[in-house]
C-alpha cells in the first residue's frame, strides 16, 4: 500500500520527502519518469512505497492545485516549471544593493498572476535607504500587500511571518536581494547561505542553487528559489498582465475607447492618472511593455 509524502527537493536522482514530519529519501520510479508531462516538482504530493530493503520509491503524482511557470531561462524556448501546489508569492526587491528595479519587480508579479497565485511584495534592505516608504508607495497604489523589511534589525519580520503562516509560499525575486537572510530571520536553525552583492556589477550572486522546500514551526512551508536577473513571459496570456495592473484597469474605466491600450490614445483616462500622480509612471511603462512582450511572443517563440 502505497504512502503520501511532499517532495521538498530534488538533487540529481534523490528526492527529498516531507512525510509526517520526517525527511525520507526516495527515488523515481522509471515509468513515473518518463511519462510525458509528469516531471515532479518541489511543492509535488507524491505517492511512494518501501521495499523489503528499505528503499523507498516514488510511484506516482497527485493532483495538482497550482503550478508556478516561468520562461525558460537564456535564449531556450518554451516554460519551465518551477513548483507545485502553492497558495501565493512573495515577490521579493531590494531598497538598495542592488537597486531598486521596478520593471523586473512588476515581472515577477505578472508571472505569479498567470499562475493564479495572490503575490505579497516584500521590499528587503530598508536600512540602507533614508525613505523606505517612497518603494512601497508605488505598490499600496495598486492594492497588492507591500511589506517594508530588514533581516539585520528585524524589522517588518513579524508581519512576514504572519503572511506565511499556514501557506505553501514560493519566495522569489532578483538575485542578492536577501531573501534567503528574510528565511533564515524567520526560521530559526535554517541557515540558507547568503551571499553579497557583487561591487563591479551591482547584481546580486547566487546562492540558491534550486528550487527548495521548508516547513516552517508556525505551519506552513517555504520555497526558496534561486535569485533571477531577468525573467520573460513567453506563454502568457495578455489578460494575466491586465491582472497584473489592477490601478490601471480600475482608471482605464474612463477612457474614452473600451480598447484603449494606454499608448497614445486620445482621452486616455490612465494618462491623465499618472500625470495626477495617482498611477505610477514606472507602472504605465511596465504595462505597456509586457502588453505588447505578451501579444508578440507567441509568434516568435513557437
């Protein structure tokens, strides 16, 4: 009779299991394995079972909730997988070191609303800014949860916690931006490396290798994911960027075109927000550039 474990990591051929409360390796069974589309994914329930000499062997996938996709990395076409079952993102950025990048933060968000996924964004390394408050602005516009946090002197570690409790939860963001020290302030004897930015680039080294899965002592688990310098959108339907930009949906009502696409329409209620300064214009760029990255790809990623 087979048993139920959650898949917490993978290295080569071994698997990590979270099974009541205790790590169990295992490995793949070979039909699991080269069944089409049935990769196993961290955040994956699978079933398993023992042998006689106390191997343990994964059989099969259950059913999926939620996946997390992302482009393949570099010039590869086609989506990479990166976890499964998840309740929600934690888009993570840096104040400072590096810097502050609103254009690749809006990325991660879109990725996570194609999946269907509630994102929090979690602006890290306030210390090193005089006015914090001015990066969370930008996002308490657009009604998206935005957390001010520093993993040095604790700040903002309380509500992080809170938001994680009793949830699956995918950390992800540009590399260097600390979210592998946010996991280890909130969960104690982790001890995930950090690492420090680079001074020639300004871009942060990688210190996660893979994805990987954590319980954590409130309830709930964490996936730490490996730090992203660019992220694209290839598969992703234009309607997951309008979800993506709820302040600019919410404006576009007054637009005097039901198809406005906020470029250079006349009468564009969205213009006339950004110039009230109730809508970013670093926001209005992002949209406009994903809109069109969204309606483009699928012909020239095929």
């Amino acid at each position: 009779m087979s048993s139920e474990g959650v898949v917490l990591s993978r290295a080569g051929g071994l698997y990590r299991l979270w099974v009541r409360g205790e790590i169990v390796n295992a490995t793949l069974r070979g039909r699991v394995k080269h069944r089409s589309g049935s990769k196993v994914l961290v955040g994956d329930r699978v079933f398993f079972d023992v042998d006689s000499e106390g191997n343990t062997t994964i059989e099969g996938i259950a059913k999926r909730t939620s996946v997390l996709r992302r482009r393949s990395p570099g010039r590869s076409k086609g989506v990479r997988e990166v976890a499964a079952n998840l309740d929600q993102v934690i888009a993570v950025g840096s104040a400072s070191s590096p810097a502050w990048d609103q254009h690749l933060m809006d990325r991660f968000v879109v990725v996570a609303e194609a999946s269907h996924l509630s994102v929090t964004v979690v602006i890290n390394k306030i210390d090193l800014v005089d006015d914090p408050a001015k990066y969370a602005k930008i996002y308490l516009q657009t009604g998206y949860p935005t957390l001010l946090t520093c993993a040095h002197d604790g700040r903002g570690i309380p509500e992080l916690s809170g938001v994680l409790k009793g949830k699956i939860s995918l950390f992800t963001g540009p590399t260097g931006v600390g979210k592998s020290a946010l996991l280890n302030a909130i969960q104690s004897g982790l001890r995930l490396r950090t690492g420090e930015v680079s001074k020639k680039s300004g871009a942060g080294r990688h210190t996660t290798v893979s994805a990987e899965m954590f319980p954590l002592d409130t309830g709930g688990f964490v996936v730490d994911t490996p730090g992203l310098r660019d992220i694209g959108l290839w598969g992703i339907d234009h309607s997951a960027v309008n979800s993506a930009f709820p302040e600019i949906a919410e404006a576009s009502a007054g637009c005097r075109f039901d198809d406005c696409r906020h470029l250079k329409e006349p009468d564009c209620a969205v213009h006339q927000a950004v110039k009230s300064e109730t809508i970013s214009e670093l926001r209005l760029e992002s949209y406009q550039r994903f809109l069109g990255e969204a309606i483009t790809a699928r012909k020239t990623w095929k």
